[in-house]
C-alpha cells in the first residue's frame, strides 16, 4: 500500500507537468468512483455494505461486461447495473437525465422530462428502498443500483441532450480512430462524443501510465483530498445540474460549432434532421486542446462521484 501511495504521489507530480487525455465512466470509471467511496465508508456502514451485498450476490446467469478479479466487492458490483440493464430494458432510464444542452436551472423544470424515469428519482427511489425495505434481495438490488447511478449521474453526458442523444449521435474522430458508421439505417456512429467520455478516454489514460483503477482511485483521494469536505453534500438533482452545465462546457470546446438543437428527443441519429449525418460532416478532431478541458472535468467528477457515494451511504446506513 505504501508503495502504491508513493506511486501516486509521483504521477500527481508528472501530471501536473503534462498534458494529458480526458478520460470517463465505462467499467474503469465506476471502479475507480466505488473503490474512493470505500476509502471514506465509515467502519460500520462499510460493513454493513459488504453484508448486504455478499447475503445476495449478483445471479451467476447474468452475463457480466466488466470482471477485474480481485476487486472489493463495492467495485465488483459497480456495473451490475449495466449487466442487469440487458435483461430488463425499462430501466435504461435511471442511467440519466435528458436535460436539454440550452436548459437553465432558473427556466427548466425536469419534473416532465422525469415522468418516464430519470437517474435523479432512480438515486432517490433506491435511497429510500435500501434504508426502509425489509426484503434483504431488494435491499442488496438498491445498494447496486445506488453505486452505479452514483456514478452515471456525475458524467456530465448523462445529464443532458442535444436531440443527440446525449451526443451518442455527435461522431468523432479520437486517437486517430476516425468515426466509422456502424448502423447505416440508424446512423449510428462510432467513436462518438458520449463513448469516448463513457469509457474511451479513460481506458487511455490508464494505458497511456500503466495504472491499475486502483492506483488511479488512490491518485484521486490523494490530490482532491482538501476539496473532499465540501463535495460531500447536495441532493441528486444538484449533482445534475452541475454534470449538465460541464456538458455545456464539453460542447463548447469541441473544436466545431456544433449549434442548439430543438427540445426534441431522437429516437436514432437518422430523427432530427438527420442529426447524425449532421454531425459527421463537421469531421470532429478531437485533440490536445480537447483534453485540457477535458482532462480536470474527468478527475474532479471521478472524485466527486466517489464522495458523494461515500457520503449517501453514511448517511443512510450508520446506526
């Protein structure tokens, strides 16, 4: 453990001489955001968490995405929510929130885009089951969905929409990967804007140092630990605003205007006009300049993420 903390001390310091590439969420990203709030659990709420999760284990049928053997079982389940999405498809709403990129806090009211679901009452909903349910399976599905949503709600792409999808529909070049279409009838692009914050640019980040998601949770908890204290309140709709309004900033620092669409929802890339032939032909580069924007907006969110869960469960669990 010493060791792994030198270690990060000294990729903080080289960090802070470099430029980077901004990284997000994927299997990695929801590692790392479990594996911070474990270092700030209090003992008996971080006991508790492992009692309610090793009563109920995840089914051995379900087919599991991300498996890093050796993970504290908070990480191990961080994504289960994903996994579980496959077969139960009316949850894919809990994961975000379309708040329209134009939106205003003091104009918009997300209580309608809400209706269908949303990731800000999915947090609330399973907040109040795993603190007031009797039924030990449900309590154990709420504590997975809690680390997961957690985690979702603090990429800033879940929290906003552009009639893009949450910029699913925004191709992009990245790493020299060029947008190739992948679904000729949907216009369906990949690398697109909101993958690349989902997990493409993290999984660099790693590679590009050579770290271990539990080396880079260790980096985070060391160099945000004095900004910790005041990041560790707020309700779920806070955190959606504020993910919202570092969307607007991802936007504007792409490297072509890409303009505000109508308050509209697009059921595939080929609604709105188009979109995702719209977007292709703006040939989005993304860059150095693209990571110096990116790159803090990453960590600090990581970090975030990983307090607020620690805090959520202290709150609702310590006795």
């Amino acid at each position: 453990m010493i060791a792994r903390c030198m270690r990060c001390v000294l990729v903080l310091l080289t960090f802070s001489t470099i430029s980077v590439k901004a990284q997000a969420w994927g299997c990695e990203g929801h590692e790392i955001v479990a594996l911070i709030a474990s270092r700030h659990l209090q003992p008996q709420v971080a006991a508790q968490v492992s009692a309610i999760l090793n009563a109920n284990p995840v089914s051995p049928s379900l087919k599991r995405f991300c498996r890093i053997s050796g993970l504290p079982i908070i990480a191990d389940v961080a994504s289960w929510a994903d996994d579980v999405r496959s077969e139960q498809p009316d949850t894919g709403p809990n994961h975000y929130v379309n708040i329209p990129l134009s939106a205003t806090r003091d104009k918009y009211n997300i209580t309608q885009t809400c209706q269908s679901g949303c990731v800000v009452d999915a947090i609330e909903k399973y907040t109040q089951q795993l603190k007031t349910s009797a039924d030990a399976k449900l309590r154990a599905d709420a504590l997975r969905y809690i680390i997961h949503l957690v985690g979702d709600i603090h990429q800033p792409l879940h929290d906003e929409d552009n009639a893009d999808q949450g910029g699913n529909c925004v191709p992009v070049e990245f790493e020299d990967e060029a947008a190739r279409l992948t679904n000729p009838q949907r216009e369906d692009y990949f690398p697109n804007l909101h993958s690349v914050w989902d997990s493409g640019m993290l999984e660099s980040l790693l590679d590009d140092h050579d770290m271990t998601v539990e080396e880079f949770a260790d980096f985070l908890d060391i160099r945000y630990r004095q900004r910790m204290q005041r990041w560790s309140s707020g309700q779920a709709i806070d955190w959606a605003w504020e993910g919202h309004d570092l969307a607007v900033t991802a936007y504007r620092a792409l490297p072509a205007f890409v303009p505000r669409e109508p308050e509209t929802k697009a059921g595939s890339c080929s609604d709105n006009n188009h979109i995702g032939k719209r977007m292709a032909d703006l040939h989005i580069s993304l860059g150095g300049r693209y990571d110096n924007v990116g790159h803090p907006i990453l960590e600090e969110q990581l970090a975030k993420a990983g307090i607020r869960l620690a805090a959520l469960l202290n709150s609702n669990l310590a006795k």
